[in-house]
C-alpha cells in the first residue's frame, strides 16, 4: 500500500464524476475532500444557478479563481474542480504547480445520463444539451489534456474501479517517488518504468496535428455487470510486471501465441509473467488465419492436458485476432471454462478482437461459424507492439477503426479523415487515441447488447460483404481487415443506392479506406458465387441477406437490400481480378 501526500486536482466536464470520484479518494488517502463549487457556494451563500443569473459567468470564473488559488495552497486536499476552471490561465498555473492534476474524461453519452435531471448547472439549461456538451468538450478538451498529468476514463460509474486505477497511476508518476510517496509498512517495489506522460497540448481532434510526445496509459472498462472488465491501452505494459500481476490472477498461466509473435514478445513477457510470481506454460502455434481452425484448438487442448493444467489456469492469448479468437474459444471450453487474458498485438486486435468476448474458429463452409461468447478478465494493449507489425497489417487494423467512424461517431470518422497520415505514420499519440476512441465505442455497444441480439451487429459493418471475400477466395488470400475495407466501400456504395447517404460520403469512405492502404475493388467471384457466399453469414435470417448500412454517416441501419441494388453493387465494385 502507497500513501500519497500531495495535492490532487481534478478536472474535467460536469458530470464527469469528480464530485463522485474525489470524495471516495480522498477518503482513501485519508485527505480532505472540497468540491470548488461547493465551496463558492458556501462562501457567498448563494447557490451557483443563482450566481450565475444574478452576477453572470465573468463574476462566477472570477470567485472560482480566488477559491482555486486559496485551497491549492493547502497541502493535503482532494479538489473538484468546475468543469470550466482550466480556461482561466491562472487556474491552470495554480494546478500544474501545487498538485498533479487528474482529468477525469467521461463521453457526452454517459454525461448526459448523469446530468438529465440535475437543474444546478446552469450552461445545461439549454433545449439541445447535447449540443452545449459537445460544444464544451470540443473548447474545454485540450485545456483537459494541457494540465493533466492522468487521464482516466470514467465511463458507466464503477467507483471503486475508478479510484483503484488513480492509485495505480499515481504510484507510477516518476516525480512523486521517493520523496511524495511514503511507503507503508508492505511495501510493494514494482515497476515505475513505464510512467506516463502527458499528451501534447497541440493534440486536436478536428485539424492535423504533430505528436512529439508517447501517449499515457488509458484505462477503459468494459461494464458487463460481474463480467466488468478493464482495458489498458499504453506503451511497453507488456514488461510492466505490477501491472500484469494486478490484471493476472491465479499462479499458473498458460500463454498462447504464435511462430511470428513469439520470437518477439515471448521471453520478455514470459519472463515479467515469472517475476510477477507466476508458472509459465508457453503455446506457440502456426501462423496464420488458415490456422484458426479445429487442429490449432487441439493443440491447445492437447498442451493444456499434457501439462495437468488445473481449471485454475489463466489463458493468456499473446498475439493478433486469429491467436486471441481461438485461445478465447479455448478458455470457453477448457474444463468448461478457464479464465483468460487477451494481450492483443495487432491494431486490429486492439481495436476490435481483443474486446467484447466474441471468441471461434473457421469452418471451411464459413468465417468464425464455430464458437462462444466468453469475456476475458482483462485486456493489456501494448502500443509498442505495433511499430513491429508490417505495414499491410497496419492498414488492416485502420479498417475496424474506420467502422466505427463510419457507423457510430461521424466526428470520430472526420479525426480519422484529418489524422489519416498520423496513423499511418505509427505516430504514438494518434494512434493510442484512435485505440481508445474504438474501444470505447465498441465497449458501449457491447454494453448494450453483448451477445448480439440487435445492435451489436452494426459492428459487422462491410463484413458481409468482407467475409464473402475472405471465404471465397480462401482464408489467409486477403487480410480480414482488407476484407473489412473493402467491404466498408460495398456498404457505402449500397447505401448510397438506397439513398441513404449522399454520393459525396460515399466516396469519402473510399478516398479513407484508399488513404488507408487497403483496397477498394474487390475480386470477381462471380454474381452466383457472391450471393452464395454472402448467405452464409451469421447475421441472417430465414434465408435474407442482412446487411449493415449508413444512415446517415455516423449512423447505421441494419436491413435487407433489394436484388437490383444489391446486383448492382457487386457489379460495380467487384469485377477486378485480384487476388493481392
Ligand atoms: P492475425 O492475428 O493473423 O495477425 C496478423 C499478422 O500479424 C500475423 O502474421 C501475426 O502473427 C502478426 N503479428 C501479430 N502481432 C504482431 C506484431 N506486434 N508485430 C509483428 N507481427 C505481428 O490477424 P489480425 O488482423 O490481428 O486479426 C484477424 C482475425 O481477427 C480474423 O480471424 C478475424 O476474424 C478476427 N476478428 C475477431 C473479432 C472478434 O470480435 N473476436 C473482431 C475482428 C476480427
Ligand atoms: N467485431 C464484431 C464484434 O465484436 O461484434
């Protein structure tokens, strides 16, 4: 246990939680707790909503000030700021200097659920909130990111979560040890190496931008009550031997990867894994999504057996989406279910596979037709891993990203269309952004809809079409994610078809699939054979294709398409002759 004896300040949005968040810390770390806009309340015996009416915001940033300034100059304190103090140069002085700042970052969703009823914050007394919100993030974020030297993502409320990930961050501030930390009796000495830095305060999420700075690690949780799970996104975690002794329970781990993986991140990780205290078994398998099929699984199973491995055993799955889908199935299976670690080592593992429990292996008659939903405990990605990883690999990952812009969060789809070189570029910072801001949007679906009962399939955007694709031409020919980007432009086209996008979006995910590395003509399998291939997707009922689509951008519909539309589409797009 670690006692921290400096200041703490947290930023962020209303209701973002820092009111919440600060008082369960502050007791935590026996400090006292004040909430800035309680304490100009106290101070002038007027409520905030009052002030506001009767002085107007100057009046109010004014007091806020002289209250900032006075209490950052105790010691000892846990301080909620007001969502709007880090406008004021001099507020965000007084913090950077007399504390370390924690941004609590939350998204307009979750904030808008917090904040429906409360009528104490005057700037949400508006008929669109939402508006206000995203107009007060998009001013507000980078003033967030300035002073922070955390960020935690808040997402659905989970206290305790919440407090436990800012006491681990804290423990791994380079500045604070030894002289800010006292140590108590139990001391536990493990790794500061992997301190985070702030992200660059020229980070912005509308223009180009450059990003001298590595990212800090993230942590998001994936809320599926019991089955709640965190995912830590950041550079080198996969020596980070505190870290994968709290995200790794049990002393016996069983680490499956393959023969490209292995020889890169096999020792290192196995040999954090052994500090931390654990019995290693190590798993390596053929490469390649050819191989994600029934003999691979046995051997798994054929391993796991010969080694006595108990139900106790954590499956740890060290590698891309074919290495984490069939050690998941695996775990799923293994003594009727052992628990499992996903370390993704691919973007589109990072983005995609590693979260929300879709677990399986291939059937020659069709993609991921054999499997389970099962949750891992814990998602580690590593974002070091990924400057190894070859280019088209890369390009492949961009696809899932793109999805999620071009289905669920339009401005999301733009930063991709303004960062696009960035992230091609392995700009560290771009790239942990664009990681997160996919798993928080896969997360939320998941959330909502784990074993795709309706929504969840929107995150199948551009597969019907991508798996036909991968089927037809054989597994391996094209990389999923390739399979994905071209798909996406099929989706769009049949969008745009149907009207439900304009010709002008329509080509905007093409020019980003194409600004992506990934290809835009799919091969020609011939109509009959396209048809035939799409009918085998798990998304069907009774017989009817279904199909994902954009309505608008940044938006999705989930429907059946009329055969001249359909027809059309693959005859436009798919009469290249091109096995890559
Ligand atoms: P992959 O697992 O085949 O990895 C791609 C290649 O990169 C492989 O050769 C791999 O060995 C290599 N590799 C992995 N990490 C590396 C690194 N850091 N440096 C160098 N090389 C590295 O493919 P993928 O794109 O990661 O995943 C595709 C698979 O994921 C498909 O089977 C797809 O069906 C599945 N998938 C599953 C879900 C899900 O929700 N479960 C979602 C999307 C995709
Ligand atoms: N990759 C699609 C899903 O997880 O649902």
């Amino acid at each position: 246990m670690v006692r921290y004896t400096g200041n703490i300040f947290l930023v962020g949005l209303m209701g973002a939680g820092k009111t919440t968040v600060g008082r369960a810390l502050a007791k935590k770390l026996n400090k006292l707790f004040i909430d800035s806009d309680h304490e100009i309340e106290a101070r002038t015996g007027v409520s905030i909503p009052l002030i506001f009416e009767i002085e107007g915001e100057e009046s109010f940033r004014q007091r806020e000030t002289e209250v900032i300034r006075d209490l950052s100059g105790r010691r000892g304190i846990v301080l909620a700021t007001g969502g709007g103090a880090v406008m004021r140069p001099e507020n965000r002085e007084y913090l950077k200097s007399r504390g370390t700042v924690i941004y609590l970052r939350a998204s307009i969703h979750n904030i808008l659920q917090r904040t429906s009823r409360d009528k104490n914050r005057p700037l949400l007394q508006t008929a669109d909130p939402r508006r206000r919100l995203e107009e007060l993030s998009r001013q507000r974020e980078p003033y967030y990111r300035d002073v922070a030297d955390i960020i935690i993502d808040t997402g659905r409320p989970n206290v305790q979560f919440l407090v436990h990930s800012i006491l681990s961050q804290l423990e791994l501030l380079p500045n604070q040890l030894p002289d800010e930390l006292e140590q108590e009796s139990q001391v536990d000495t493990f790794s500061q190496a992997s301190a985070s830095a702030p992200i660059p305060s020229n980070f912005s999420m509308n223009q180009p931008s450059t990003f001298p700075a590595p990212a800090p690690t993230i942590t998001l949780q994936v809320e599926l009550g019991e089955r709640s799970y965190p995912i830590e996104i950041g550079p080198s975690l996969l020596t980070d031997r505190e870290r994968i002794a709290r995200l790794i329970t049990g002393k016996h781990v069983a680490v499956v990867t393959n023969t490209t993986v292995a020889p890169l991140y096999l020792q290192g990780f196995s040999q954090a894994l052994k500090d931390a205290g654990k019995n290693v078994l190590e798993i390596v398998l053929p490469d390649g999504e050819e191989e994600k099929n029934w003999a691979s699984l046995m051997q798994i199973f054929d391993r796991l057996l010969s080694a006595k491995c108990d139900r106790k055993t954590t499956l740890i799955a060290l590698g891309g989406g074919v290495i984490g889908d069939l050690t998941g199935f695996a775990a799923s299976a293994y003594m009727r279910g052992v628990p499992f670690v996903q370390i993704p080592t691919t973007l589109l593992a990072q983005v995609d596979s590693s979260v929300g429990g879709k677990t399986g292996i291939n059937h020659p008659l069709g993609k991921n037709m054999i499997g389970a939903f099962y949750q891992p405990q814990a998602v580690i990605a590593d974002t070091m891993t990924l400057h190894t990883l070859p280019e088209r690999e890369l390009s492949a990952g961009l696809a899932e990203v793109i999805k999620y812009g071009a289905v669920i969060d339009a401005a999301f789809f733009k930063w991709i269309e303004d960062n696009i070189d960035a992230l091609m570029a392995r700009d560290n910072v771009a790239l942990a952004y664009a990681i997160r801001r996919s798993c928080e949007l896969k997360a939320d679906v998941v959330r909502q809809d784990e074993r795709e009962g309706g929504l969840r399939a929107i995150l199948n955007f551009g597969h019907t079409f991508g798996h036909a694709i991968e089927s037809g031409l054989g597994y391996g020919k094209w990389l999923h994610g390739e399979a994905v980007g071209c798909g996406m432009v099929m989706a769009a086209d049949l969008s745009h078809r149907l009207g439900h996008i304009s010709a002008i979006d329509k080509e905007r995910v093409c020019a980003l699939v194409r600004a992506a590395g990934l290809p835009t003509e799919a091969p020609n399998l011939g109509t009959q054979r396209w048809l035939e291939l799409m009918q085998i997707d798990k998304k069907n009922e009774d017989g009817q294709i279904k199909f994902i689509l954009m309505k608008p951008l940044g938006g999705h519909l989930i429907t059946t398409a009329p055969q001249d539309a359909l027809l059309a589409t693959i005859q436009q797009l798919a009469s290249g002759d091109m096995p890559r």
